[in-house]
C-alpha cells in the first residue's frame, strides 16, 4: 500500500485559514491555548491530504512529529509476521497520533491507514515538544491521554481473549456506542466502520462479521443505517457478550 499524499505549499486563503483555526480549537489537545499559542501552533503545523487507503504514518518510521487528525477517519493497524493486518483502534477528527514515538524518540510501534478521503495536521517534533514542555494544559491532557490509552489497550486485550467470534464482535460493538445526552436517545456506533475493517480489529473473517451483524438485525437488537449503526436494545446486546 502506497501514500498518495499531498502537502499543503502554498499560504491558505483567508477563509482556508479560518477553517484550520476552528479545527484546531476542536482538538482536546488543544482546546485550552490561547489565542497566540494556537496561533504558534498555526504557524507550525503543515496540512496534508490522503486518500482513502493511503499510509498516514508507517509503522518503524522515526517519531518525527505529532499528527492530528482534522478530517475524514482512520484506523491504527499493526501487520502480524504472516502479513495479517490487526485493527488496533479507530480515530476520528480531534484525535492526535505518533506521540509515543515523539516522546520517547523511537520509531513508530503501529501504522496509521485512511478509512476515508483525510486531512492531517502534522507537527514537527521541536514544535510538539515545545508544546508539552511549556504548556501546563496540553502536559496535563497528554497525561490524560495515556492514561485513556492503557486503559484502552487493556479493554481490546480482553475483548481478543474471547474465544467466541461473535461475542468479540457484540464486545467491540459495546466498546464503540456512544450514548446521547438524552437518557431517551438509544446508543449509535457513529461512522460505523466496514466490516472488513471490524474484523480486522477483532480477528475474525469479515463474513463473520456479516453474519453476527445480520443475527442482531433480525432479532431487533441494532438497526444498521449508512454508516451507523443504532443500539436498540444495549442489554440485549451486553447479554450476549456475557452468556456462557
């Protein structure tokens, strides 16, 4: 698989400009700068496209930058000595990737591949060290951050310890709901990803995952929409996760 990617040369337009600054204060990372630091960060940071498919980071790379997703979805993957592609979580707009690497000046442990058409903002790492080293709020959501990490590592470690297919995929889609401030509102897997991509994250076939997909459509328990998937009846689905 080969990047396609492009970079941003010329100065954006006054409008492209504004654009960027909305996205930036969109990042948690971020959000807390002031007006002169996110302004720093703007003079800094250099936007790029990839297509759908492309090599956003690729893993064994040397950490040379942090990167933020602005736009579009993806996914970080792991390659197995088989050549088999593991799914190690999915990003969305807002979230930053390769700061492991950064921080601790190593190479790139996993692979970063576009779900979608993305944008990426890429910092390079005297900017991004600068960042964590002199302001307090972006030190204390990277801590943050970390922490979310591990916990996250912890939880796709024990869903890949099931050994029933099908309850990886009903424990994956547990992991993905999102539920609405309305305590009315069902939970929703927004920008439900393909089902090649599922099993990659849960080691399976993707005709299991149709399979298993299919099985909770017909018993009321989800409704499948382009691209989401809504959770009708959340007990129903954690019931299967924890039959025996």
């Amino acid at each position: 698989m080969t990047s396609t990617a492009t970079q941003t040369q010329q100065p954006a337009a006054p409008a492209e400009e504004r654009q960027i600054h909305i996205h930036l204060r969109k990042i948690p990372l971020l959000a807390e700068l002031s007006d002169d630091e996110i302004t720093f960060v703007k003079q800094e940071i250099r936007i790029r496209q990839y297509n759908k498919r492309d090599i956003v980071l690729q893993k064994g790379g040397h950490g040379d930058g942090l990167m933020f997703l602005l736009g579009g979805q993806a996914q970080v993957i792991d390659v197995t000595e088989d050549g088999r592609a593991i799914g190690l979580r999915l990003l969305a707009p807002g979230d930053f990737f390769g700061e492991i690497a950064l921080i601790n000046n190593s190479t790139r442990s996993a692979s970063v591949v576009a779900m979608t058409d993305v944008l990426v903002g890429f910092l390079p790492a005297p900017a991004a060290m600068h960042l964590m080293s002199h302001f307090p709020s972006v030190a204390n959501q990277m801590l943050k951050h970390l922490a979310q990490k591990i916990q996250r590592d912890s939880e796709i470690r024990a869903l890949l310890s099931i050994n029933n297919t099908s309850k990886r995929i009903y424990a994956f889609l547990v992991m993905q709901q999102k539920k609405d401030d309305d305590p009315n509102a069902p939970a929703v897997v927004e920008n439900l990803p393909t089902h090649q991509d599922i099993a990659n994250m849960v080691n399976t076939s993707r005709e299991t995952v149709t399979r298993a997909l299919l099985a909770l459509v017909q018993q009321g328990i989800v409704q499948k929409e382009p691209h989401r998937l809504i959770i009708r009846d959340p007990d129903a689905l954690k019931k299967l996760v924890q039959a025996t």
